[in-house]
C-alpha cells in the first residue's frame, strides 16, 4: 500500500524515529528503547513509516534493521520549495500589478 | 524600491494543507481585484516564463474561471477554477483543476480546493490562501508532478528538519 509521505512525518514519535534512524540504523527493539510507548505503539508508528516509503526494513542475520530512506524526504522538501519559488514569483508579479492599479487610480 | 514582502509557507500535513500567506502594499480593494478580475489575473497568476490567458470569466458563486498556461514554447495546460463561496471584498473558495480547451476535466490530475481570504493591515492587505488537496493520491501525484516541472530549488532543509526533531 501507498501512503501519503506527508502523513508520515506529520506525527511527532515518527519524526523522532526518523531522526534516529537517520543516524544509523537500528532494530525494532534498539529503536523501542528511546520511547517510553509500548513496543507495540512503536512498531505501529515503523508500519506507517514504511508504508509512506520513508522507512525501508532490510534483514542482516536474523535481524531486521530499520533504515531512513533519505530521498523520499528530499522529495518533501523539494516540492515544498518549488511551491514557494512558484508563489514568490507570482507575487512578485502581483506586487507590479497593484503598483500600476495605484498609479493608475491617484 | 519597495523591500520585497516574505511570502510565507506553511504546511498542515496531518491535513493535507497548504498554507501561503502574503502582504501587499496596497489597499483591499485593489487586491481583490487582482484576484478576481481575468484581465489583471492574467498579467500575474502564471508564474514565471508561464503566462495565464483567459478564454472565459464568470466571477460569481457557481461561475467558471477557464484559462492557458501558455509557456515560451506554445499553449500548455488548460486550467479551470470553479467558485463556490465568494464574499466580495473578504473571502472565496473553489476548485482548481486541469482541463482541456472546452473545460472538460483531466481526471488524470488531482483537484485542489482553494479558500482565499482578504485582510486589511496597517500598511496594506494581508492575502491567505489555504490550499487542500482532497486524497492522499492526490498528493502523491501533485509531489509527482512537481519534479517534472524542474523549477530550481534549494535542498538542505532536510538537515534543518533533522537538527531540529527531538533527539
């Protein structure tokens, strides 16, 4: 299933799974050490996360370890920005128009 | 010169909202027509080397708003803002589609609802304008479609964003 990576990092815990995953990888039960939630609540926090893309799991051994998928976040950041530049050039040419309204009208 | 006003953006992810706030220097009633009227919404609502060009403008609750990017290389996507609410002077809502020239809509691209509302301030008029994209599909494919488009943009945020979660 598809999620919506902004659901993903809408929540506070998922944040703060991200930005420990981000530092290294970790296994489910490493990761559920930092957080005062059940395991369980945890491990549905991780669900979600992988859901969204922004978590990949990868086997080492017998053990599973949780990864940051970093691109996926630049894709947040990267369409946000591009939503700014889009609206600071239209403004920009708004600021022009009512410049001239002005002029127009005094 | 007129020191260049900081558009804000702000997300409302649990919500899929977007939020885009702006001053202008100058009066409420000259910002709502930049909004409302086609012919002023032409010389600005593309973005840059876009330019908007209406086919037609029916400013009123119900009404269409039909309309070109055309781009430096020929007409692109055709766009139609259908107004739901409008409060003259204050506030409107609609739905913000792609379409073809006769304004059937391209059901391959998500539907944005839009509320803008108007707010006089000390020197001029605040503009705020809520953007809400109806699924999670939805949004997936405008992040989609947003890299196609190849505006420039400035990475790094993502160590901003990690610097500042809770360790």
């Amino acid at each position: 299933m598809r999620r919506d990576p902004f659901r993903g990092i809408a929540d506070p815990t998922r944040r703060a799974i991200l930005s420990l995953i981000a530092l290294q990888a970790m296994t489910p039960n490493a990761l559920a050490e930092h957080f005062d939630s059940s395991r369980q609540a945890i491990s549905k926090h991780i669900k979600i996360l992988t859901e969204c893309n922004l978590v990949k799991q990868e086997y080492s051994g017998r053990e599973i370890y949780y990864h940051f998928n970093a691109k996926k976040m630049q894709e947040i950041d990267k369409w946000l920005e591009q939503l700014r530049a889009v609206w600071e050039n239209r403004f920009t040419q708004l600021d022009k128009v009512l410049k001239n309204l002005k002029t127009k009208k005094s | 010169m007129i020191a260049q006003k900081q558009t804000q953006v702000t997300k409302d992810l649990a919500n899929k909202k977007v939020l885009v706030i702006r001053e202008f220097d100058a009066p409420l009633d000259q910002v709502w027509e930049a909004w409302t009227q086609s012919e002023l919404l032409d010389l600005w609502w593309a973005p840059k080397p876009w330019k908007a060009e209406t086919k037609s403008m029916d400013f009123r609750e119900g009404g269409t708003w039909l309309y070109c990017m055309v781009g430096p290389d020929g007409p692109g996507s055709w766009c139609r803002a259908d107004f739901q609410t409008i409060i003259p002077h204050k506030s409107f809502t609609g739905l913000d589609a792609f379409c073809d020239e006769s304004g059937n809509l391209n059901k391959d691209f998500p539907v944005m609802h839009w509320q803008v509302d108007f707010s006089k301030t000390g020197a001029g008029t605040k503009v705020r304008v809520e953007i809400t994209y109806s699924s999670v599909a939805d949004l997936e494919k405008i992040l989609e479609l947003g890299f196609e488009e190849g505006f420039t943009s400035a990475l790094g945020n993502l160590d901003e964003l990690l610097a500042s979660t809770p360790k």
